[in-house]
C-alpha cells in the first residue's frame, strides 16, 4: 500500500458504489485513524475490532490500525450481538469501529464495558451511548507518526466460523500478510 501511495498517490485505488479514491486519498483516511487511535492513547499490540461492510472506510480503518501499531479484529456483520461481544471478550479488544447503522451495535455497547467505539459514516452526534463519531476522527489535526513494525508483529485476528466448534481466533502476523500479498500478485501476474 506504502509504494503505491509513493509511486503514484493520483492512481486510482477503490472504487465502490461510484465513489472514487485515489492511493493519496485512502492514505490520508488512513492516517486520521491511525493518528486518532494514537493520540487516544492506543498502545502497540492492542486490540482493534473492526465490524463494517466491504467499503473505503474499511480500507481505511484496516490501514489505520496497522499502522498505529495496533491488531485489527475483523468481525462478521451478519453476526449477532451474543457473537460479538464474546469474540470482542476473548480476542482483548478495548476499540470499536462499526458501521453507525450496524443493527446490533447499540446491543454490543450496552454489554461491552469500557469499549471505545467509533461509529464509522455517523457525522453528527452518535445515536447512543458513548460513541465517537465517524466526522471527529476524519476532521482532527492528529498528526501521528507510524509506529515501528516487524514481520512477526501480530497484525491481525480472524475468528472462524466454528461450523465444527465454537469459532476460534486465527493470528496472522505482518509478516504472513506480506506473504499472501506476494502469493497474489505472482499468481496473477500482477505488475504495476
């Protein structure tokens, strides 16, 4: 993502529902999150669930939070309240970001103590609780810098879907995402 925001941050990055981003803008977003989180006080390591549709927020937050240092949780959106909190409990996320509209959103916060929760397209006041809106982090002046990372830094955790069990937490570093990326590319001939 870094050498296609430095080779050519005007190229066209995402494309969804007709909206348009280019690298220099996906990068942009993503280092208000990454600079919202750290001036926050997000610690290298901690945990971040994000539960959103496919989107450019998405994209965003998931860069975000990598680059603050943080471990992204991805959720399943079509999973219930019950679900999340317990995959929120055993994976030791203390952030949120979720789609403002998600339906079990307001369920998960009033179970989920001491969750801090940015509610991802609400640009006004949150409709509940103690939410911070999607606005305040994509407007603050947060210039943070990227933290230090390493290949076997965990970077993410993936829950399964437990059709055998209960779901179980899957821990990918920096350096497996790196792989998969390589894997990708080569196996479709990508190039620049």
């Amino acid at each position: 993502f870094s050498r296609s925001v430095d080779t050519d941050p005007s190229a066209e990055a995402v494309v969804h529902n007709g909206r348009r981003l280019t690298y220099g803008e996906l990068h942009d977003l993503a280092s208000k999150v990454s600079s919202h989180l750290i001036v926050s006080g997000l610690a290298k390591g901690d945990r971040v669930a994000l539960l959103a549709a496919n989107s450019p927020e998405y994209i965003a937050v998931y860069y975000g939070i990598l680059a603050a240092g943080g471990v992204v949780v991805t959720l399943n959106t079509q999973a219930k309240a019950r679900d999340i909190d317990n995959w929120l409990k055993h994976s030791g996320a203390n952030w949120l970001f979720a789609d403002h509209n998600h339906p079990e959103l307001e369920e998960v916060c009033c179970t989920t103590r001491e969750l801090r929760t940015v509610a991802i397209g609400f640009s006004d006041r949150t409709p509940f609780g103690d939410l911070v809106a999607w606005r305040q982090v994509v407007e603050s002046d947060g210039d943070a810098s990227e933290v230090p990372i390493k290949a076997r830094d965990l970077a993410s955790i993936i829950y399964t879907s437990g059709t055998t069990g209960h779901p179980k937490g899957i821990t990918l570093s920096h350096g497996n995402l790196a792989a998969n990326v390589a894997s990708i590319i080569d196996y479709l001939h990508l190039t620049a």
